[in-house]
C-alpha cells in the first residue's frame, strides 16, 4: 500500500473499468504484439476513452532501460537500440540499466513536428563538427505507448510522421545534410469524437484496429460506473487495492501472452477464409489480412493457446477491418454489421 502512496498521480485501475469490452480488448491485444498497429478510438464524449488508454499503459509491467539514454534503449535487442550504445556495446564499455514504467505519452493538438520529432543544433555542428540532437516526443515513447487526443484534428502532415514512425519503428530527422535516426517503436493510440470530422480513409487504414465506443444506455450500468468514479474520487488508494489482485492477475496474463506469442499458429485453411473475407469486403491492399492474421494470434495467445481457431478470428475481425471499408453515403448498414455479415457466410 505505502508503494501505491508512493505514486505522483493515482490511476483508475484498468479492471474497475465497466463495459467498453471492444475498447479494452484492442489496447490488450496491441500491447501483446504492438506491430498490430495501434488503435484508433472513435466514440461519443465521456465515455471513458483517455481513462482507459491510460490505465492500461498503468498496468503495464516496468521495463529496463539503459541509464541516461534518451531512447529508452534496450540492453541487447539491437532493433530497440540507439547507435550510441550500439556503439558503446561495439567498443565492450560498461552498460548500465534501470527499471522504469512503461512511457504513456500525450501529444497536444498544438504540438510542432520539432517538438514531435526532435531538432539538430545545426550550430554545434558546423562550429564544434558534433552531431547534437534534442529528442521529441518520438523518442520518449519508444518501448511505450502515444497517445493523441483528437487525433481527427490533429495536422494531416503530423498524423502521417507519427503513421510512418509507428509502421517503420525508427525516426530519421534531417537537416541541412545531416541526419539523425533512432527507435521509435510504440503503440499508438488515437482518439476522437467523430462529430468534430473523420480522418482521411488512407491514414485511417493505418491503424491496426478501430474501436467503436457508444454511451452506455442502460440505467443500471450507468450507475455503477458513477459509483465506481465516485469511489476512486474519495478515496483512490482504497480503490486501487481493492483491485490489486485482478490488476495482478491481468498483468500476468499479457506477460505469459507475449512470451508465447511466438508459438501461436494460424492454419493455412484459415488464413484463406481471412483474405476471402478481406476480399468480398473490397478492402483496398493487404493491411487488412495482416492485421487480422496478427491479432488473432495474440488474442489465442491471450487465452493460452498454441493454435488460433474460428472464434478468435471472429473475435477480432470486425476490429481490424470495419475502418477499411469504402464509405459508400447511400449505404444505411453500418461497417461493423457489414463485416459480421460476410465473417457468417464465409464460418457458415
């Protein structure tokens, strides 16, 4: 309890969260295996989207880092590594490590691209021949999570540098001749209301899923979540051990799951019913096959198993492809429903 006390900012414990299941699962499932692709979050207001984005990034297990490292490297898998202690690994110095908590960081609407992607002092280098580079945000969520907030108004040329660092897992800033690139691997995380504009269909196919999150309608729902809001607000040291065991027990669960991630097989017959699917659906290029390929392993995984099944493809499909779909302005049938439907005919 006291270490809990120890915390700057107490957070909503990620399992006292009511509902949201489809918003819960994709952040799960992107944390297991973030080349997913991150997720995008479109729902009404107050439905609990940054509460739950950053509970998770809470409940995530620490990781070790190399002290004094900008990056957050880690000390021995070389694609999560900056050149300087590649270099320091090369020349056998000593290396230190730390432990720290998942990064969760937020990037503000007004935010430019040098304090999204860093800036060289090109002073220093043409004066003193150094290469002095002050890290963006980019470089702080290496290994973590990023989260934009209405990311629906966020600048497009932003949105496509966050899209590339996300797909790509490096940064490369340049500037008069010379060039800087370190790790940038992390779950990226959108959020908006799609009455204040949607995104453009290219960027958002970007995303590795899409969760749709709609106001609770039900009055005895809605008074629980009150309830527990109200708890945490009183008293949320109490709350947050009042939880401590499913948080536990949730933590583990995403540890084995990423472990044996790499042990889960998808059948070949399935992989096929995946891109048939994909395609009576007219999705547009091969995101859409790879994404369901990838989540479905992580969500067997999640449950402990070796094998991925019919249910864990229907599970996830509707999440990785609903946002892939053309808009068609005459259709009435929503895109979520529309994939549902096609995932029935083909698992018949």
């Amino acid at each position: 309890m006291d270490k809990i006390k120890n915390q700057t900012r107490p957070v909503f414990p990620f399992t006292a969260i009511v509902g949201q299941e489809e918003m819960k699962l994709a952040l799960i499932l992107n944390v297991i295996d973030p080349k997913i692709g991150g997720v995008m979050i479109m729902g009404d207001r107050g439905t609990g989207k940054s509460t739950t984005i950053r509970a998770i990034a809470d409940l995530l297990p620490e990781i070790e880092v190399v002290s004094d490292d900008p990056f957050n490297s880690h000390v021995s898998d070389y694609d999560l590594m900056s050149d300087f202690v590649k270099k320091q690994i090369e020349d056998d110095a000593e290396i230190f490590t730390d432990l720290i908590k998942v990064p969760m960081i937020d990037l503000p609407l007004g935010a430019t691209e040098d304090r999204l992607c860093g800036t060289i002092d090109i002073e220093k280098a043409l004066n003193e021949g150094v290469k002095s580079f002050d890290p963006g945000l980019l470089a702080k969520a290496n290994r973590g999570i990023l989260y934009v907030d209405e990311v629906n108004l966020l600048d497009d040329h932003l949105v496509d540098i966050l899209l590339d660092a996300a797909a790509s897992g490096w940064n490369t800033v340049e500037r008069e001749g010379i060039s800087v690139r370190h790790p940038s691997r992390f779950v990226l995380v959108g959020s908006g209301n799609p009455e204040e504009g949607e995104l453009r269909p290219q960027l958002l196919d970007r995303f590795g899923m899409h969760a749709e999150i709609r106001t609770v309608r039900d009055a005895s729902l809605r008074v629980q979540i009150v309830e527990q809001r109200s708890k945490f607000d009183q008293d949320p040291y109490s709350c947050i051990d009042e939880f401590s065991n499913k948080q536990k027990k949730l933590k583990e669960n995403i540890i084995s799951a990423q472990k044996n991630l790499n042990k889960v097989v998808v059948d070949y017959d399935l992989k096929v019913k995946i891109s048939q699917i994909c395609g009576l659906l007219n999705v547009d290029g091969l995101r859409g096959d790879i994404v369901t390929n990838r989540a479905a392993r992580a969500f067997a995984s999640y449950q402990g198993k070796d094998e991925v099944n019919v249910q864990d493809v229907k599970k996830v499909i509707t999440l990785c492809l609903r946002h892939r779909l053309r808009k068609d302005p005459l259709d009435t049938l929503d895109s979520g429903l529309k994939v549902e439907q096609v995932v029935e005919e083909i698992f018949c």
